[in-house]
C-alpha cells in the first residue's frame, strides 16, 4: 500500500472540521488497507506506531529532524529554520522546500506504509551511541523518497505534531462501518477496546475475523483495561435509592489508582491513564508479587502514601515524589504506600469484568493475603440511609475524602472505560461547598498585561462531552495561580499551541492563543450558573443557554494522571447544576 493514499487522505481530513465527514475519510483509507496493515494505519491515523500503553514515542527532536530535511531538501539547516519562523510549522515548511527540489528531480521508488512505519519503527528503537545519527540517515532517506505532502506528514508525525484530531471513538465508528456491518456494531467495538486499551488490535481482529469475534473478545493480562468510574451524588438515601435500597460502601483513599497485571512473577502497573508506572513503584510490584495469590491476576487498587512513623494515610500530593527516573529508592523510603484493594477484573483465566460486583468481590478477597502494606478497602454492606451516613460520616473523620457507594445487583459488571450509576461517590466537599472541584482542559489562552505581561492572562476552560466528542467552553480562569504556576503552565501548554481553534473545541469565543485539547487543570468554582456565553450544555437546560462556572480559581493541582478524555463531563455539569438548584430549593 503507497504511503500517498494515507497522506491524500489526511489532506481531506485536514480540510473539515465536521467529525461525520471524517469518519467517512477514515473508513474509505481503512477499507482500502489490506487487513495485514490494518493496526499500522489505524496507529498512524493517530500519531503514533504502538498503543500508548507500550510508551514507546517517535520523538524526533525538531532539531534533529530540521537536519534532516535540510539534508533531503539540499539546502542549509539556516533556510529551513528561518522559514520555520515564519510557517511555525516544520511540517509545512518541509512541504515548501521539498517542492522546489521536486522541480529539479523525479522521485524514485513511491513510498509503502511498509517502509514508512518500519523505518519510523527503527529509529524510535534505536538508542544509544550512534543512535543520532542513525535517526538523521533514516529520516533523511525517507524524506528524500517521499512527495511533497507525504514529506509533510513523515515530518509532523516524528516530531509529534500531527494533529488531525482523530480521537478514538471516531476510529471506532469508522470501524463499525467498514468492518463491522454498520453503526450499530459500535457498542461491541467499543467495548473490546476499553477492555484492551489497543484500537489497533481491535481493527486488525475485526478486518480478519469479523464482528462475531469481537463480541468473544475477552481482558488479557498485559493490556490494561480503561478504567470504571463512578458518578456523584450528595445524600445517603439518594444514593440507596439509585442502588436499588442496599451497596457495598467503601472508603474512598486518596492516592493513585493502579491497576496491576500478574503473570506469574511477572508485574505490570499501569496508571489511570493506563501508562505504564511499573517502575515508578518497586514496592507495589513486590506486594503484588508476594500477596495476590493467583498465578495470574488483574487487580485494581489505591495506592496511598503513609508516614513511615505513624503509618497514617498522607495526600494525595505525597505521590508525586514517585513520578521520576532517578531516586526511585530514596522516594520509596520516605513515602512508602499501602495498597487498598478494590477490584479483582481478572483471575487465573476468568474474565470477571462481566460478572457482578459480590462475585468480583468474593474473588478479591479470596486472593489478597492481608498485610500491612497490602489491604481490601475497607467496606460495610448498607441497608439503610442512617447506617450509610454514619460510615460516611466516620470516614471523613478519618480523614478519608468519603465514600464510594458500588451496586450489587445483578446487573452491577464493570464497565470499562465508562462513568455510570454501578459507582457513586460521595464527598466531603459536597457538604460545605455548592460545587465539588472539577477537572476542566485547558482549550485557549488571553494574553496578560500588567505583572503577566508576555505570558497568559486568562485561561479558557472546557467540560468534554463523549456524545459529540467535543470539548465544550464552560469558564475563563486567571485567579489561583502562583508565580510558579504562571511559569509551569505556559510552558506545559506551549506544545499544544495551535494556530487556529481545535476542531474538537466547541466555543464562541474568540481567544489570543488557541491550544489543543491537553492539559487537564482542577478549578474550584462558587456555582453554576446559565450563561449564553459558554457553550457547555447548550440548549440543554434552557434554550440559547450553556451553563458556566462562576469565580473559579485554579485549586493548585495539575492532572497529569487525567487525559483530556477524563475531564469533567457535560452532563456531570448538568447534574451538578441542578442538584445545587435543588439544595437551594430544599
Ligand atoms: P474520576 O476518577 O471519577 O474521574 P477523580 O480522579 O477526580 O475522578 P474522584 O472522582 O474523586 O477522582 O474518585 C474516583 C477515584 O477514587 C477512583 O478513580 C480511584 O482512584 C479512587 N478510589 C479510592 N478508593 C476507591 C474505592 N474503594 N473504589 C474505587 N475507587 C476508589
């Protein structure tokens, strides 16, 4: 398969802003595929050669892959940067230069997908001393081989810029309608992806076998599963009113969730965002080596930073001593962690993601052998509302952010990747203020005057909506930063900067500095209110209406552990706008 089919068809996705359209460009490009390529294109779509879950990244640095260009192009590393400045986009001026010199040559050999993704595959491999100038030859030569157009995309892919804003549910409503026999085959497509974390093997499986295997597709050690999460709620009976009048309720730590995989003595962490923490927490592997008894096993658990003194539960902020290369050992020393256990998804060859939450939990406590780094969250079974909040009410006493209160009806499976009704979690916070925090992306930018003159002002913020895909302005923040975070923030975002509105960003405003959706920051808002400003559930509760957030300010914590996926969702806006209504009411 020549590599211009895939460039042709990210011209065409380039060009719209319209996800339906697409789509459409997607399932035309994967239909042409041979099956054997499939996953390639479908990583590649993407920006990527792996499922993020391998951590395996292109990254080229611009500097290197200039030099490489210069080198394809026949010109000085000088001209491309000059021109740099002025495009702000390598890619594009890579088209420019590789333009002229098609003038004067014909290309040889077209360019395969094959050869693409094998040599983008080597030179991310390659590492050590050597390695630079390995990575200049091999991008140099594909470069030199490649059109124009192709040469802009093999640009913007290694240096990680290739944004055309394919998220995955578009792959997978491309999927359902090239291979799976329809629209209506998403929700099957879907499901083996949030289970798998891989759309790629998703893609290849459902192009060779079809859809029946998919709907047989079952959790496999080794590749995390998307996580379940819980919806919110802020009195006892509602909550056993929604849970059908009896839950299991746990304490809810404050740490950082782990899923862990057991083969043997083989341990694999992964983090909410399914990265790869393994080595970010030697201590965890070794109790789960030690203390899951099973030969194989998925687990989920907190892990919660303790006083080695005291043995007492520290803030969730302890932990970011963990997320570092070097000194891994003195940080496991000052802040050990205790895992708090809370699911068991997949045991010695049982797939339990499907069975409900009593079996899942019987499993876990069968398999985890207590010690004192290694527990079962601790849990009541409630019946009542009074029980349910005096084991809240002790829990906060304890210093615990709450509750979370988890179905045991028969329908109570675990739903990967999905925030529903089968989890509720109940906070401290909805006591004492009308808002929780929430976790909002930051989508644009103003420029500052005065003392932040030459960085931002004010930072747009948008809720993420999964029915549209869209991220969906909801409030403009300037307070609650300090001056590091006037310096952090500029700098996270900075590779995200966008020269045009992101076609997944949902706003009428109109902004300085426009970023992709990335970075996801937790605000802390007065109320909600009706706005016609902000487009976040528009038309939703009133006609011509968004709902907005009100004097928010920048809580201090930034959630690298959350993509931009994971923020704060629409309708929990929605949810939470109207429970204030009612607290106001009642
Ligand atoms: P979310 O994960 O729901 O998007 P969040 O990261 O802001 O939101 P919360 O909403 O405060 O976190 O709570 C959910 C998180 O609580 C889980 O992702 C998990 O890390 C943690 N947690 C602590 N104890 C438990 C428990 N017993 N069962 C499930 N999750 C728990």
């Amino acid at each position: 398969m020549r590599y211009s089919s895939i460039a042709d068809a990210y011209e065409r996705i380039e060009a719209t802003t319209k996800r339906l359209e697409m789509t459409d460009y997607l399932v035309e490009i994967l239909k042409e595929t041979p099956t054997s390529l499939i996953d390639k294109v479908v990583y590649l779509t993407q920006g990527k050669l792996y499922p993020d879950f391998f951590g395996i990244e292109i990254g080229i640095a611009e500097k290197l892959a200039v030099r490489a260009v210069a080198r394809a192009a026949g010109h000085r590393e000088k001209d491309i940067e000059e021109d740099m400045q002025k495009t702000g986009d390598l890619g594009e001026t890579t088209q420019k230069f590789m333009e002229k010199k098609t003038q004067s040559t014909f290309f040889s050999t077209p360019l395969t997908v094959q050869r693409v993704y094998e040599t983008l595959d080597k030179t991310a491999n390659s590492t050590g001393s050597g390695s630079v100038d390995m990575k200049l030859s091999m991008l140099a030569g594909l470069l030199s081989d490649a059109s124009p157009s192709e040469a802009k995309y093999i640009v913007r892919t290694v240096t990680g810029s290739l944004r055309l804003g394919i998220a995955d549910m578009t792959v997978l409503d491309a999927l359902a309608v090239a291979f799976g026999g329809g629209k209506e085959t998403r929700e099957e497509l879907e499901r083996a992806y949030n289970i798998s974390s891989d759309l790629g093997r998703v893609a290849k499986l459902v192009a060779e076998e079809g859809i029946e295997r998919i709907k047989q597709f079952e959790v496999l050690p080794g590749e995390p599963i998307r996580p379940m999460l819980a919806e919110r709620l802020s009195s006892s009976a509602e909550i056993l009113e929604k849970l059908g009048g009896k839950c299991r309720a746990e304490y809810k730590y404050d740490g950082e969730r782990i899923q862990a995989h057991k083969k043997n003595n083989d341990v694999i962490l992964f983090s909410r965002r399914l990265e790869n923490i393994t080595d970010q927490y030697p201590d965890g592997v070794e109790y789960i080596q030690k203390h899951v008894m099973a030969k194989e096993a998925i687990v989920e658990a907190e892990a919660v930073a303790v006083d080695p003194q005291t043995g007492e539960m520290k803030p969730f902020q302890e932990l970011m001593h963990r997320r570092r290369k070097y000194g891994i050992q003195e940080a496991m020393k000052e802040h050990p962690i205790t895992l708090f256990m809370f699911e068991a998804l997949y045991v010695d060859g049982k797939d339990l993601t499907l069975q409900p939450y009593p079996v899942r939990h019987e499993y876990l406590k069968k398999i985890i052998e207590k010690t004192d780094n290694v527990k079962v969250a601790e849990s009541i079974i409630a019946e009542n509302p009074e029980e349910l909040e005096q084991f809240f009410e002790k829990t906060v006493d304890d210093g615990s952010e709450g509750i979370m209160c988890k179905s045991m009806n028969q329908d109570s499976v675990y739903q990967a990747g999905a925030r529903g009704w089968l989890w509720i979690k109940y906070k401290r916070d909805y006591k004492s203020e009308i808002t929780d925090t929430v976790d909002l992306v930051v989508v644009g930018a103003f420029y500052g005057r005065g003392k932040r003159a030459g960085t931002y002002g004010a930072y747009l913020l948008a809720a993420y909506n999964p029915d549209t895909d869209t991220f969906e302005s909801v409030t403009k923040v300037g307070t609650g930063f300090t001056d590091a975070d006037l310096e952090k923030l500029p700098k996270l975002l900075d590779s995200h900067k966008i020269s045009h509105k992101h076609p997944r960003v949902d706003s009428t405003l109109e902004m300085d500095v426009w970023f992709e959706p990335k970075v996801v920051i937790e605000i802390r808002g007065a109320d909600i209110t009706l706005s016609p400003i902000h487009t976040c559930a528009m038309n939703i509760i009133r006609e011509g209406s968004g709902v907005a957030i009100r004097f928010p300010r920048f809580t201090g914590k930034y959630r690298v552990d959350k993509s931009a996926e994971d923020a704060t969702t629409t309708q929990e806006l929605v949810e939470m706008y109207r429970g204030q209504l009612k607290k106001i009411d009642g």
